[in-house]
C-alpha cells in the first residue's frame, strides 16, 4: 500500500487521479453457492471469509484500500451479474440483483463512499479476478 500512496502523492502533484481495481468482496461471503461464489467471495465452513472474501490483491485488505490516498477503488466482484432483465448465468439460479445489492452494501461500507465505484460489464462475463 506504501507504493500505491506514493504513487497517488505523485499523480496528485500532476493534478492527476489514480485508481485501481480490486475484487472488492470486502467480507461478504456468498453463502447460497460456496461451490460457485459470485466473484470468488468464499467462506470457510463456518461462513468466514477466506481467500478474496478477506483479502485482495497481494494480501491488502478493503480497509487499506480506504484508508489509502488513492482517489477511486474500482470493485469487481460484481462482474458478470445482470443489473436488470434475465440473469445471463445459469449457474446462479437466484436473484442476481439481490448479491448485487448485497456486494455492493458490503463494498461501499468497507472502502467508503468517497472512494468506492462498483464495477460491470455487458454482455462479456468476465470475472474481477481473471
């Protein structure tokens, strides 16, 4: 994180922004489908959060993000999921609107609402992590 502040100190003395994307499952665990979790946002046995549900990239965590003095931080965890309309995924068979709203809930509160930008796509089904 040391780097990224650094790096946002410099672009900000440019009159620049700098932003980054991460996972974003800040602590929210999809516990409908552990064997398929929506943005890889899993949890242990118990419902913990493991692997990206706890930590992001390089082993920082949402609050470090939030606490940094990067300008925007781009969640991805919300990756392939239909905002409206027919769910395009067969393999949730559940109201991808409501994970929406829920990833969404858990990123804002952990990264702030200053610094927090829900990522999507249309249409490509990609995924935050690959």
């Amino acid at each position: 994180m040391e780097f990224l502040n650094t790096f946002a100190d410099a672009m900000h003395a440019e009159n620049k922004t700098l932003s980054v994307f991460i996972c974003g499952c800040c602590g929210w665990v999809d516990t409908e489908m552990p064997s398929a979790a929506v943005g890889h946002c899993t949890g242990d046995a118990n419902g913990k959060p493991v692997g990206f549900a706890s930590h992001e990239f390089v082993g920082t965590t949402c609050p470090q993000f939030a606490a940094s003095r990067l300008d925007r931080v781009y969640a991805g965890s919300s990756y392939g999921l239909a905002i409206n309309g027919p769910n395009p995924n067969p393999r949730l068979n559940r109201s991808t609107v409501k994970v929406l709203k829920e990833i969404t809930n858990a990123s804002r509160a952990a990264l702030s609402w200053e610094k927090y930008v829900s990522a999507a796509t249309v249409g490509l089904g990609c995924d935050c992590c690959v």
